[in-house]
C-alpha cells in the first residue's frame, strides 16, 4: 500500500473541517442562536455552506482519483490503543442482549437496492477473505491514533448482494443512540457514496491491533473509510442500506451529524 504523504491540499481541509464543521455542529447541539441559521435547513448561508462542501467533494475526486490510498504506517508507529470516542457502550436493549451472547446472534443485514437481500453472522465475516492495515485515524477534534484495522472489503460484500444500478449511496445503521434535543434519542447512522464503499481500504472491521475488536472502539463490527475523517467510520453497525437518496433517513443530509451541520464527504 502507498506511503505516500497527504498533500496540502488534505492538510488544509482536514484545518478547515476542525474549524469550521464541528464549530458549527457544536454551536447548533449547544443552542448558539447566533448560529440559528446553520439548524434552519431553508437558510441561505446554510445552503451556501453545504454548496462548498459538495464543491470540495468534487473536486478531490477529480484531484485525487477514486483508487486513491490513505497512508498505511508500520506496526512499529502504534505507540497506544486506538482511543474510543463518542458511544463506547451503548445502552439499547437489541445491543445489550448481542454483547451477553458474546454476539453469537449477531447479524450484519443487507438491504435496500439489492437484488439479493443477505445476512452474515459474525463468523461467517471472519470466515471470509481478510485485510489487515495500519492508518492513521484522524479526528474532527482534532486528534489522531494509529492503529491496525482488520476486516473483510466491503466491496465484495456489496457484490454479493447484488447492488442494483439506481443505488447511489451506501447507508450504514448503527445500535448506539445519539440526543436529539428535546425528541427522543435517535440511532446514530452513516454513509458513503459507492466509490467509497468499494475502495480498496473500505473494511467492514472486526479486529483492531491483532485483538477481537472491543466494545468501546465498536464492537462486534465498524466501517473503516480510511481517506475519511472519524466521524464517518461508524461503530456498532447492523444494517447496510443501498439507496438512492437520503430523503427520507432522519434528517435527510446523510448522516447524524450531518443532520446537526457537519459536511456529508468529510474527506481527507
């Protein structure tokens, strides 16, 4: 795999995303009415902003290529455990009653634009092909980790399924529960389009530094986009939706903190 270091381009966007993307999604969660504009979804500063992201999307495409790999780094540049952040155990009862199991009843669903609706249990993704690789996680915080990752592509997994040609954008579903203001908490979810769905890194992870992948970093199973800042590696996933848009999942930008003024891509 490439070593090759991000350009300065990456590097500027990765500032720009720290600053500008969790400001405003912190602003909006904390109740800033100054910043009322960035929860309005009709404002036009809003739409504005979320103009420039799809602007950036499109441009790294077009810089960086689809195949393009996020830097992998040597076992000897892990220096600690990968730090959970966000959900580290969640409290649903469906996830609760996985994790006494050992998660011998889990199941990862494939649904939505498919021809062929699948279901895996965990050892049944063990049992397939395997990839393991070591990359640098990158926070909108602010922070970073390296760790290895290892898991099955889920490219073949989408393949398997059948993705039918109208689907657009790959949905992942999770059991944590993030708030909602004043309305109940909602399921956190997550998606891709389908070039980062069958990127050549895009894993489907169940293990992390040569150990079985432990609740607080996502167990039993999480998505790795490695060319995508942390909030789009979403942890305890149960179901992958193909889909054609994102009308009609919660708040319809893609994403929980898409929904609260994060960008969709959050590429790096």
């Amino acid at each position: 795999m490439s070593d090759t270091p991000k350009s300065g381009l990456n590097l500027t966007r990765r500032r720009l995303i720290g600053l500008g993307g969790a400001t405003a999604a912190s602003l909006v969660l904390s109740g800033c009415d100054q910043f009322d504009f960035l929860g309005q979804r009709d404002h036009p500063v809003r739409d504005v902003l979320e103009r420039a992201n799809d602007l950036t999307y499109r441009v790294q495409r077009m810089l960086l290529g689809q195949n393009a790999l996020a830097r992998e780094y040597s076992p000897s540049e892990i220096r600690q455990g990968q730090r959970p952040n966000g959900s580290v155990d969640p409290t649903a009862d469906d996830y609760l009653a996985l994790k006494a199991g050992d998660f011998a009843n889990y199941r990862l669903s494939i649904t939505g634009l498919v021809e062929r609706p699948q279901a895996y249990s965990l050892a049944e993704l063990r049992n397939m092909p395997a990839q393991s690789q070591i990359t640098r996680h990158d926070c909108v915080e602010g922070w970073s980790c390296i760790a290895k990752w290892t898991g099955t592509r889920l490219a073949p997994v989408l393949d398997a399924a059948g993705v039918r040609p109208e689907a657009r954008f790959v949905v992942f579903h999770c059991y944590d529960r993030m708030p909602a203001g004043l309305a109940q908490p909602q399921p956190y979810y997550e998606s891709c389009d389908l070039v980062d769905a069958r990127h050549p890194q895009t894993i489907l992870a169940y293990g992390l530094n040569d150990q079985v992948l432990p609740v607080s970093n996502g167990a039993p199973l999480r998505v790795r986009i490695e060319r995508a800042l942390g909030y789009k590696q979403p942890k305890y996933v149960h179901t992958i939706e193909l889909v054609e848009s994102f009308a009609a999942i919660q708040g319809g930008k893609g994403g929980y903190w898409e929904d609260n003024g994060y960008d969709w891509y959050g590429g790096i």
